[in-house]
C-alpha cells in the first residue's frame, strides 16, 4: 500500500522543525508498560504487536518517556521496530524519575539530563533522538537551566529538536530565547481545553502541539459528542480526535494504547470527517475547567 494512502496518513501531515514531516495521528507509548506505568506490562507479546501494528497503519511519530516503566516503554519500542524504518520519529522525554508505581518525581538538573540521554539512546538503539522533550518543570531547578541542559545535547549531535511538555506560554517563550522549540505536549482534549491559548500560539508560531489526555481519559463524555457518535456510527474515542484534527493544523494527537483493538479505532480518527455543523455543535459547548469536574 502506497504510504499515503495509509491509514494514519489520512489525517495529513505536520513538521516538526523544518524538516521532520508525520503523519498528524502519532502513538503515545506510556500506556504499554504494567499498572501505575510501572514495569512491564501485563501482555508482552500484545504491547509488541500493538507498537509493529501502528506503523503497518502509516503512524510515524511515537512519543515515549524514560520515565514510563521506567525504561520499559523505550526498550519496548526498540525491541519491535529496530531497525526502524525510514521515516519514523521517535520523541522521548526527561525530567521525572520514578520510585514505585503511580510515584513520580522531578529531576531535569542538567547533571540528570545529560546522564538519561545516554540512558535513553541505548535503550531506543539510537545515535541521536528527533525530538527530546523537558517532560515538566522541576521546582528544584532553573527552567532556564533546564533548557540550557537541552540545547548543549542538540549541540553536540545527540538531539535533533527540543521540545516542551506541560508547560505554560511564559515557559515556552522562556525557552525559545535559548534554543528553536519544535513541539509542546500539554493536557489537551474537547472536554479540556484549559491551553486553548498555547494551542493557538503554537499554530502562529509553528510549533507542532501534541495533546496527551486526548480524550479526556475517566470522564464522561459531553452529550454533544456521545450524540453525534451515536449518529455516525462511530466512537465517542473517534470524534474526539477528529475534533482535535480539525481544531488546528498543528496538533499532532498522540493517543495510546496496549491494544490493537483500540489502536486501529483510534487510527481510524485520520479519515473520519466532522461535517461544518457538527464542528460548530462542538465548538458551541463550553467544558467545565479540569478542577471542577467530578
């Protein structure tokens, strides 16, 4: 099959940094290591099957962290797809460690940058990662620092772009005084849209927008969208990615998964269409902020 007729190819294409093009429907890979992104996951063989089934899709871009397992998610990655094929961006994070599941703590100190990249390309059998993101601010040390951590490892060839993950406007103008930022990751989804504004200035500014959460992961859909589900046959899952698609050009949904089920539902988003009416319908309802839902 032609690449661009490729299912997750559908959904068009975004560029990160002026010179790695996607497919628009990503991978997130936190999702197929065990309970509380803790150690290996329960199916092995499946979490394998789901990561080869993704790129037979036409998916290309797979963001991970060192944090999710921790380690498993790369090394798991790896063991699926390497060689990998042409094409393919691999996007990785740094800044959490981890002591047990469901515990996280930060650490994006320049000393730890610099030692999980090392950590990060032996798993992933790289030579340079495409896109090496801050996963969050750490309180205990300078964001500037941070940053600074980053752009010394672009510099000497060990990444490709930097990017940003759960961060505010301030922050990423912040950054960008210190190096070219090619994507930031926040929360983001039709019932959660407290960063519509970062989206907006990602679109102006060329920055690609990778959404985790995307489907507002444990709440109950908005009746707007279980109806016009119900009415084109499809899943509430669907829809709100479509939405996501078509709320701008730069957003690069990276929903995850441990199944192939739920990863071919998902992937199926990229040629699903909201009509005009049924995108004003959406666009019409005003979500509860993220802290005042049940």
């Amino acid at each position: 099959m032609p690449a661009e007729t490729l299912p997750a190819a559908q959904a068009g294409t975004v560029t990160l940094g002026g010179d790695l093009t996607v497919n628009r429907l990503g991978f997130g890979a936190m999702r197929i290591t065990g309970k509380g992104i803790w150690g290996p996951p329960a199916d092995r063989n499946a979490a394998l099957a789901t990561l080869r089934r993704a790129v037979e899709l036409g998916v290309n871009f797979i963001d991970t962290a060192d944090s999710y397992g921790p380690d498993v998610s790369e090394e798991l990655i790896a063991e699926a797809l390497a060689p990998y094929p042409a094409g393919l961006v691999i996007a990785t994070k740094v800044g959490w460690t981890r002591h047990g599941p469901g515990v996280w703590q930060h650490d994006a100190s320049p000393a730890h940058i610099a030692q999980a990249v090392e950590g990060s390309l032996k798993r992933l059998r790289l030579e340079r990662i495409d896109v090496y993101q801050l996963h969050v601010p750490d309180p205990a040390t300078s964001f500037d620092a941070s940053v600074e951590a980053l752009a010394r490892l672009r510099d000497q060839g060990k990444v490709r772009h930097v990017g940003l993950s759960n961060v505010t406007l301030e922050h990423i103008r912040r950054a960008e005084k210190i190096a070219p930022i090619v994507s930031v990751q926040n929360r983001y989804s039709f019932s959660d849209r407290e960063w519509d504004f970062v989206v907006d200035y990602c679109a102006a500014n060329g920055i690609a927008f990778l959404p985790w959460g995307p489907m507002a992961q444990g709440r109950k859909a908005n009746e707007t969208i279980e109806q016009i589900a119900a009415a084109r046959n499809t899943s509430t899952a669907v829809v709100s990615l479509a939405w996501l698609l078509l709320r701008s050009p730069v957003i690069l949904p990276i929903p995850g998964t441990g199944s192939v089920k739920h990863l071919e539902e998902n992937v199926s988003a990229a040629a699903f269409r909201l009509t005009g009416e049924e995108f004003a319908a959406l666009n019409a309802v005003t979500p509860k902020p993220y802290w005042l839902r049940g």
